[in-house]
C-alpha cells in the first residue's frame, strides 16, 4: 500500500547517520513514497523524488526548471540564497541554458580534459611526497582531498602559476570554514583573476571566455565572474568530498582494495562505484515546477519546490541489486552523482580523472595505507550542501615508499 505523500512531513535536509549509510527515511520513501512533502528549514513545502527513474525523468522534463530567479525557488539553506540574483547556466531553463552552458562546456571535453592529465598526476605525486616525507599519521582531507581538485581548478581558470599557493591557502579557507569573511576574500580573488586575464589573457577557460563571448556583448564580464566561481566552488568541494570518502570507503574494504592494486584497470569502474556508492553532491539538483504535473499519482502544483534525491535514487534496488554493498565490479556507470540530463554536472570528466589518479597513486605508493582510527559521526561534515569529512586520518609502516 503506498503511504499518502503528506503524512509526517520530515524537515530536510535530512542527515546522514554514518558516513556510508543514507537517512532512513530514503529506504521508506523508496518502498512506500517515492514522491513525498517535506519541509525546509524555512517551513517552505518541497517535494521530494527518490526513485532512479523518476530521477531521470524529472531532470529531463521541461515542466520541471531549474530558474533560481523564480518564485518560491527552494533554497536550501540561508548560504544559497543569493543566487536567485545570479544568472548563470546553472539556474537557466531552454532556450537560454544551452548557448549559456556551451560557452564553457568546451573547456570540459575528454580531449581537454585527458591534457590535464600529466599536471595532475604532478600535483599528486608532489602532495604524496611531501605525505610520506613529513611521516605518518597524517590527514588525507588537507593533505590531498583539497589541494588536489583546488589545484585542478586552478589551471582550468588559469589562475598564475606564481599565485597557486596563495589561491590554494584562500580556497581551501573558504571550503572549510564557510563564513562570509572567506567567501568575500576568494571572490575577490576571482575578480582580480577576471580583470587580469582580461589584460592578460592565457591559455584558458576564463581567457577564452573573455576573448570569445564577452569582447563580442554575449555576456558581460560580471556574468563571467560569478560562473567561474560557481565552476570553482562546485569543483573544489564536490572533489574533496569524494576524496576523503573514496579513501575511507577503499580502506574499509580490503579485498577490493587488493584486487585495485593487483589490476589497475580496475579503477575506473571503482570510480564510478564509488560516485553511486557515496553520492556526495545529491543537493544541487533542487529545481521548481514551471507548470502543473503528476507523478506517481501525486499532484505538484507550478511553483512548488522540488529535490531529486540522487543519493536515493544511485541507492534504489531497481536499478541496483544490493545497493548499499560497495562492488567495484557493478556496472555503475549510468549513476546520478553528477546529475542527469541538459543541467549535468559540466566538470565530470575532470573529476573522475582527478579522483582516478589520487586513489591509484595513493594505493600504489603506500601499500600499507591504512585507517588511523575509525571514522566516527563527528567527521562528518553534515552542515554542507556537498557531503563529506572534516579529517581523515591515515597511516602506514613508516620508511622507504614508492
């Protein structure tokens, strides 16, 4: 018997109760309601969706927008609500998304993305050096979880190499810390970046961007300033969350992680497990209805909040058999960690190429790596919209590695 959408309306977010489980209320909404009311913070209804297929009907249907600038668009929290002034691709709807989202889509493709390749497995082995040098224990969140996707974003934008420390020190304050005074200092930075490379263009997205679009009055250089930061935001934190969790999930499980390093070729597949498995950046597909609609028999009115639960849906047993096993061998590549249809995550080339690179080079090069202790709720990291740890302790037998 299906459960009437709006009985006990629950408060969402909702939070995790472990680092690798999902709230209870998901398998109920799975079995019993899988388009159901809950409330935010704020009292403002939403609906929320749950199912893997309703999830990729949802984010394909015109019905249903992602326009930040309508009324009674569900934010989430008070950290987000600026942006219902902000128009980026992000909160656009057709006809206007797709030429907006192209400007930058370019930057993203598997040819660009595979030339990151080299800078990136020479960030890493350079943060694993200095790991193994300063000894063990040591964090994995600051030793690797942040400079790395910091770093990556860093050449995309084309931030000068002379100022990657200072960019990586502010960035990674900011992340951390989420107060306004961080945020005010790494938008700053963002906008000297933007006038520099006005000035000075090089061989990047914000350069390419300037000389192409903006030079010609498709968009203005504000509208660039604050796409680029979202981009950044977006891919520093998203990132580091599924490092610090990748790692944890990886060390808990010994025997696949034996099978990684014995065959390499595995990681890919571990990649995309991983992203089903942990879903770390479920909340960003919040959208609102454009017009009146019916799912599962449930009726949404236009301008009722909507959330489609990806973590739900990568966990439901329709589309997954045994979903809160962790298998590298499942064929999780249709997962909807980054999202799914015209609004998917822009950056997720570059992210399974980062991920891919800091678990091989990890594993490889310290084969004894290990948990320091165990990974406890008070590292979670249940305050952000992009789900993940605080810290995360490692260690290994100290000597001579790889």
């Amino acid at each position: 018997m299906t459960e009437k959408p709006d009985a006990d309306i629950p408060l969402f977010p909702m939070s995790r109760p472990g680092p690798f489980e999902l709230p209870a209320e998901y398998a109920r909404m799975l079995e019993h309601c899988p388009v159901r009311r809950a409330r935010l913070a704020n009292d403002t209804a939403v609906w929320l969706i749950s199912r893997y297929e309703d999830i990729r009907a949802a984010l394909t249907d015109p019905r249903i927008r992602a326009d930040r600038s309508a009324p009674g668009f569900p934010f989430l929290n008070a950290e987000t609500t600026h942006l219902r002034q902000v128009r980026v691709f992000f909160g656009m709807d057709s006809p206007d998304h797709g030429p907006a989202r192209h400007m930058y889509q370019t930057e993203f493709t598997a040819q660009r993305c595979e030339a990151m390749r080299p800078f990136l497995k020479h960030c890493v082995d350079e943060r694993v050096d200095r790991l193994i040098a300063a000894g063990p224990p040591a964090d994995v969140v600051r030793a690797l979880a942040y400079p790395i996707p910091t770093l990556a974003v860093a050449r995309v934008l084309g931030v000068p190499e002379s100022d990657y420390d200072e960019f990586e020190r502010i960035a990674t304050a900011t992340m951390t810390k989420r107060d306004e005074s961080h945020f005010a200092a790494l938008f700053a930075y963002m906008r000297d970046l933007v006038d520099y490379r006005g000035r000075v263009p090089g061989n990047d997205l914000t350069s390419r961007v300037l000389r192409k679009h903006v030079k010609r009055g498709s968009i203005s250089t504000q509208d660039v300033l604050h796409t680029i930061f979202m981009i950044m935001t977006a891919g520093i934190e998203t990132t580091a969350g599924l490092v610090s969790l990748g790692i944890a999930t990886l060390l808990q499980h010994p025997d696949q992680l034996a099978e990684l390093r014995a065959d390499p070729a595995l990681m890919d597949g571990a990649v995309d497990e991983l992203l089903r498995y942990l879903s770390v950046g479920e909340l960003a597909s919040v959208r609102i209805a454009g017009e009146d609609f019916t799912m599962r028999g449930v009726h949404i009115q236009a301008g009722e909040g909507i959330v489609a639960l990806g973590a739900a849906g990568n966990r439901d047993p329709r589309a997954y058999p045994d979903p809160d096993t962790f298998d590298i061998h499942r064929d999780a590549r249709r997962h909807l960690a980054f999202g799914h249809g015209p609004h998917k995550c822009i950056g997720w080339r570059l992210a399974r190429l980062e991920l891919n690179i800091i678990f091989s080079t990890l594993i490889a090069r310290l084969p004894e790596l290990r948990l320091a202790g165990a990974v406890t709720d008070d590292l979670l990291d249940n305050e952000a919209l992009v789900f993940g740890l605080h810290a995360l302790d490692v260690t290994w037998r100290d000597g001579k590695q790889a």
